[in-house]
C-alpha cells in the first residue's frame, strides 16, 4: 500500500573503562590510573557526539541505526507495516516511526533499540512530528486527512483535528505553539494552534506539498512541492504565502542551515542548494536516485539524505557542497521527518 501512496506523491551506549588498565601490576601506581580513567572517555566523545541517524527502511521493514561519525550501520531495528515517517523525542531517547501499513504509530527505545509499543492511529499514519515543549506526538494521517495528537508516551490518542486533503509532512515551530501540516491533495498548508487545536489558517502553496519545514525561528516554514518542482515559502505569522523558488524534479523534503535550503529532487538524482536570501539555486549535488529524506545535523556542517533507489544514507559536506561519505542501509531507505539524534 505505501509504494502506492508514494508513487501517487511523486507522480502529481556509553563505552566502559577496560578495566585492564586498572588492574595487576599497575595497581602501584594510583595516579596514572586515574589519570587514564578520566581521560579515555575524552578521547571517544568525537564519536559519541557525531551522534546517530534512524533510517526508516520501507522495502526491508528496518530501521538502520547509523554511527554518524564512522558512517557505518551499528544495528537494525526491525518495524513491520513498511515504516516511512520518523521523529525523535527532544531528549532524543524515544524513536517514534509511522507504519502506514500496519496502521500504526510505532514507539522505540533508542537506548536499548527495541520496540516499547505499537499503538494504531488511523487508517494511513505517515509524516511524524513531536512538539519540543509538550513531547506530544503528531501524526499526519493520509487516508482520514486528520491530524492526531498523542502523548509522549504514544500509548494513547488524545485528540484529533480535520486539515486538508492527504496530509503528509508535519512540522512545529521551536516555542511549540504552532503545527503545520502539507496538505498535498489540497495545494495548501493548514497552520494550527497546539494548544487549541483549531485551524487557524490555510495558506496556498505549490502544486502537491509534501515536506515541510520550519526555520530555527519559528518564522518561516517551506514546502517541496512535488507537481510543481518548486518549494513555497510561508510565513507564518501573517498566515499568506511569502515566495515561491523553483528546484529539481519532484522535490521531497527541505532542510535548511546556513541561510541555505537544501531541497532532495527525487526524479532528479540530486539536492538543490538554495540561497534564501534570492532564491536562486547555487548548486545541484549529485546524489543516489531517488533522495528523500534529508536533514542538516546540528551544527550545520553536514547534510545527510536517504537515497531510496540506491539503497544509501549519504553525507553533504556545507563548505564544499559535495558528497563526502556514503553508507549502505536497509531497502527503500526513506527517513521522512527529524532523523538525526546529536550533530557535531
């Protein structure tokens, strides 16, 4: 059922100390001990702080956890019912991941990488987002054009609230006040009020928006537009449409760092690189086919996209706009939402 939604988008743990260092022979001498104990966890923290990626894997029903840093798949997690969408909990402790065919909202540990509970949630679950000030987790429903509410725990619907049609892509903004939804199959996007649920407004953008993204300020959002090969801007605030920049073929997703968009043009095989200012594309990196998924990391210094056909999750280096290192994930990679837990 999935791959026949997407075809219809695109068409229109802590190391340990060894404790060898600390035993034998060496117990006579107390202060290189400790010297080394305090130490050794500074020297592995580089890789700890490039942090992970969740690459949802719709043919293989996985998750690939990433080690961004070494860019290598350090576990699969396996989600049945063709998992598309993802988000991370603000602590980053708590994975939730959309299985449109199963009809359900799926909850992980990312600690111990297993599967808490498997909640359904309505007829189509697919674009995914956690508001940063409750934790409640919002789900973009395809099929009943609805937006659910749930709560951290994602164990429980607490509401529901009708937006337009075939919604896909969520996004909230940093105070947590507003959500947005991209109503692909209505060209608009409805922006709601968090705590009251009620749609304040719906702004018209480009032809079948299916990403959405909001700026660190909570100002502006954007959309790729799928039919149109373009990306709205909208802001917010005023509830009106603010500009319009054309892209690749079928855009996917944005993310944005740097006062630039980085746009995933999947019937193009590349990311455009937009400059926000002007609006006019600076370069088109090439990628593996059909990138998806893309999400800039938290330092802004590199941008990782999910290359469904290729079966890869791959690094843009910011300064150089090119790609600097790839890996192989699961089948039908799609990390459609927040993806990345840490950045360098």
């Amino acid at each position: 059922m999935l791959r026949r939604v997407y075809q219809t988008c695109e068409r229109g743990a802590r190391q340990p100390v060894a404790r060898s260092v600390l035993t034998g022979r060496q117990r006579g001498w107390p202060l290189l001990a400790v010297l080394i104990a305090v130490l050794l966890p500074v020297a592995v923290s580089p890789a700890r702080s490039a942090g992970f990626a969740y690459v949802t894997n719709q043919g293989s029903e996985t998750v690939s956890v990433v080690d961004l840093a070494a860019m290598k798949v350090t576990g699969e997690i396996k989600v049945t019912g063709k998992p598309a969408g993802v988000a991370l909990s603000p602590d980053r402790g708590t994975l939730y991941v959309s299985a449109p065919d199963a009809r359900e909202l799926v909850v992980i540990d990312t600690a111990t990488r297993s599967v808490r509970h498997r909640q359904p949630v309505g007829q189509g679950p697919l674009g995914l987002a956690v508001n940063p000030v409750s934790g409640d987790v919002l789900v973009a429903d395809w099929y009943q054009h609805r937006l659910y509410v749930l709560g951290p725990d994602g164990a429980h619907i607490r509401a529901s609230v009708e937006v337009g049609k075939s919604p896909s892509g969520v996004a909230v903004t940093p105070d947590g006040r507003r959500i947005l939804t991209a109503d692909r199959d209505s060209n608009q996007v409805s922006i709601i009020d968090a705590e009251s649920l009620k749609v304040l407004g719906r702004v018209p953008v480009g032809e079948r928006p299916f990403g959405v993204t909001i700026d660190a300020e909570g100002r502006r959002a954007y959309t790729a537009n799928v039919g149109s090969d373009d990306v709205s801007v909208v802001d917010i605030a005023d509830m009106q449409p603010a500009g319009r920049f054309k892209v690749g073929r079928r855009p996917y997703a944005v993310a944005l760092t740097g006062g630039r968009a980085f746009v995933s043009d999947q019937y193009g095989g590349t990311v455009s690189v937009v400059d926000l200012a002007g609006g006019q594309t600076i370069k088109a990196i090439h990628v593996g086919d059909h990138p998806e998924g893309i999400a800039a990391d938290a330092s802004g210094a590199k941008v990782y996209v999910a290359c469904w056909f290729e079966n890869t999750l791959e690094r843009i280096d910011t300064a150089t706009l090119e790609v600097d290192a790839k890996v192989t994930v699961g089948d039908g990679p799609r990390a459609f939402g927040d993806f990345l837990a840490g950045g360098r």
